[in-house]
C-alpha cells in the first residue's frame, strides 16, 4: 500500500499495516534454520542478530519496474522494521499487536537518535505509553528516516554511503532491540552507549570511503561539496559532524584508519569497502592495495576477508546480470529471486569458508581446466552464458566438486547462482585475466 510521505502519520501508517498483516508462525518458518533452532528466551542474541542484519542487507527488489525513489525507500524502512520483528521471535513471547507498535516506535525513535523519546514512549514504563506518546515517537522517527534516507542512492560525485548508512542503522537498531530484549526494558545509559557507537561507526565508514576514492582521481570542487552535503544526512551529533567532514577532505591512510577502529568495527568496513568497489565500479591498482592495506592492519585472517567478500557480492545489487547471465534471456524473475534467498539463508554464510579452507585446491583445478575460469569470470561480469555453456559450467563443476567436495555447494540445486560469488573470491591472476583477453579482443573487433 503506497502512503505520501508528505503526511507526517506515514510511518505510523506503515507499521499499522504490516502489523496488521504479521503472522507469527509463517514469520517464524521464513527464520534461517540455524536461528528456528535456538531455543526461544536465549540471552546470547548477538550470533542471531548478525545473521538477521546480514539477511536484511541482502534482499533486492527483482521485479519491474525499478522502484520508485519513494517505494524503494519505504522497502527499506519495511526492512527495518521486519529485522525487529524477527528478533523479537526470538523471545518466544505471545504477540500482543499494541505492545509490539510501542515498542517498534521506542526502538525506531532510538535508532533515530532520539533516546530520552524513547525511554519516555517504552511500553513497560509505568502506567505504559499513550498512544498519543506513541503516536509522536513514530512521527520523530519518521522525520530522522526521511531526513537521512530519503531519497535513497548517493548524489553524483558523492561518497557511495547511502548502503553502509543503512547498514549502520540497522546494527544499531539491532543492538537497541537486544538490549530491550535481555532485560524487558530500555536503558537509557545503554542508549547512548549505542548511539555512539553507531556514531562512531558512521565517522569511520565515510572516511575510509573518502579514502578508498582517493586512490583514483581527486575530487573536484563540485565533488567535495556534494561529499560535504552528504554528511549532514547521516544524523551525527553536531560536532562529530564537523569533525567528519575534515576528516573526508584528507582522510588517512588505510592502515591508519585500521588502527583506530574497534576490532568488530573494521569488518564491516572492509566489507563496505568491498561493496563501495562494486557499487562505484572502482577497479585496478589504487582500490585493490588499499584494501590489501587495511586487511592487513587490522590483522584480519584470509576467511574474515572472503566472508567480507561474500557479504559485499550477495548485498550488491547486480544480481540480475548474473541471473541473466546463467539464466539466459528474459528468466522468470520470481522464481529466481525466490531461489537466491534460498541459496542465500542457507549457503552464503558458508560460501567463504569453503572457498578459503580449499583455495589452492581449487586455483589449481580452474588452472587446470582453463574453460571453467574464462566462463565464471564472464558470467560474474553479467555476460549472459549460453546454453552450451551453462552445461559445461555444470559438468565442469561437478568434476571440480569431486576434487574439492567442498564445492559441492556450487554444484548443487540452486548452485549456479552462487558463481559469481565463487568468481569473485578467486585470486584476481586466476581467472579474470582470460575473460579480460577475451573482452579486449572482442571490443577491438567492433
């Protein structure tokens, strides 16, 4: 159901809706199998709260048309709000319509970055919110997601912030609803602690972007206003914000940006600038070394990189070039968009560990049968495979699942889809380079 953002009731409105329409048990089938499995009112919700973030990240609208600005925004705030829902499942207490809208728009006023609203407006205060209360906390939050998301996308010439910014908000909105949920109330010290955090997560994702741009070609005037402009919409504290925007007009070195960021924190940034490297379509030297620099400062290990790989390939949103790429033309939409969150749920966590556990195996095969390599790179880059092709894929897989039985994952059902995934953790000198001479020539010849 649309609804007119002009109307300060719209958030209201579309948490009405989608209550309206929650069905518990089928919420709960949709669950990834590991976390149906948990046994309901477990403290430790962190493991289940990354994968629920993650999941959330990856959905894409396949369908046609393209949204519009308006529609993909209220996606992305039905994505919010569904990541609240499943975590609360996870509880294991009965459904209570009034409650759980109280408590959506404490937890979305927070993750706004408006605490004392939220703390005041939470269900479980004495005598409970008014709906009047209520009803004022989701019109707050409303107003700070249009402001900092609306419209979606990145300016021209911007930094490409707008996917790490919902990624932020969503981990802090996360981080907000575990809170509650360990303790059946909001803290308000535990509050800030998390804005900051958030916070502090935004200063370093639009600083190490800015860098990561930097490794090409500097920014024109145009270009560092629009950075600039960019900031003001990421719902910093005053101060920070002015901070930021020194920072992103000479920002540090990788290894030095490494260094100051919380461990848990400089995952997520090489995973966003993975992401960025897709999205902005960055590509030789510069970007490759400054990302080998930052993984290295921050010591990650070759699986958190290929799991950082993985995120930032299955959250990129050219998944319809790939399926058209192992589909062939005109492919029934639903039915694969269907099947890639399938594959997704169940095998995407897994795909990094296997490609790092067997990964000289693996080069060695590709070298090896040399076809297989030029045929992934080309369907990783959206160039349709035909018929014959997909089938030696297919058969080239099963002989290589043989050698590395790990990779049986690829082979399976479903499989196919995760080929550029595959594609794309492979060393860059093993396979692009064919399809590369392959490309090159073939644009020569026009």
């Amino acid at each position: 159901m649309p609804h007119d953002l002009h109307d300060k009731r719209w958030l209201d409105a579309l948490l009405d809706d989608q209550l309206a329409r929650y069905d518990r048990d089928a919420a709960r089938a949709r669950l990834p199998a590991e976390i149906r499995l948990v046994p309901a009112g477990t403290s430790d919700l962190a493991p289940a709260a990354r994968i629920l973030v993650a999941r959330s990240l990856r959905r894409h609208r396949l369908d046609h048309p393209v949204p519009s600005p308006q529609e993909a925004f209220l996606d992305e705030v039905r994505g919010h709000v569904e990541l609240a829902l499943d975590l609360a499942l996870l509880t294991g207490e009965p459904f209570v319509r009034a409650g759980r809208r109280a408590e959506l728009a404490a937890f979305l006023a927070a993750a706004g970055g408006d605490n004392a609203l939220a703390v005041r407006v939470e269900p479980h205060e004495p005598g409970g919110a008014s709906d009047r209360e209520v009803e004022r906390a989701l019109r707050v939050a409303g107003q700070a997601l249009q402001e900092r998301f609306f419209p979606p996308g990145d300016p021209v010439g911007g930094l490409p912030l707008h996917a790490g910014a919902v990624a932020v908000f969503r981990r802090h909105l996360a981080r907000v609803v575990m809170g509650f949920l360990r303790s059946g109330r909001l803290d308000a010290r535990a509050l800030a602690r998390h804005r900051a955090y958030a916070a502090q997560e935004t200063a370093l994702l639009a600083e190490t972007l800015a860098a990561l741009l930097a490794t090409g070609r500097a920014p024109d005037a145009r270009a560092r206003a629009v950075r600039t402009g960019q900031i003001g919409r990421l719902g910093l504290p005053r101060d920070a914000a002015r901070a930021v925007r020194r920072l992103i007009q000479a920002p540090r070195a990788a290894a030095a940006i490494a260094a100051a960021a919380p461990e848990p924190v400089c995952a997520f940034l090489v995973e966003q600038i993975l992401l960025a490297q897709l999205r902005a379509k960055l590509s030789g030297e510069g970007p490759a070394r400054f990302v080998e620099a930052f993984a290295a400062a921050a010591k990650l290990d070759a699986q958190a990189i290929a799991a950082a790989q993985v995120e930032a390939a299955a959250q990129h949103g050219d998944h319809e070039l790939w399926f058209e790429a192992i589909g062939g033309a005109n492919p029934e939409w639903q039915r694969i968009a269907d099947q890639w969150e399938e594959v997704a749920d169940h095998v995407v966590e897994r795909v990094g560990q296997a490609v790092t556990e067997n990964l000289e195996a693996i080069v060695t095969e590709v070298r090896q049968t040399g076809e297989l390599g030029t045929l992934l790179a080309k369907a990783a880059g959206g160039h349709p495979l035909s018929a014959d092709e997909r089938r030696k894929v297919k058969r080239q897989l099963i002989d290589l699942a043989k050698a590395v039985p790990a990779l049986a994952i690829f082979a399976a059902p479903g499989g196919m889809l995760l080929l550029p995934l595959l594609a794309k953790l492979l060393p860059f000198n093993v396979l692009p380079s064919a399809w590369d001479r392959t490309a090159a020539n073939s644009e020569r010849k026009r």
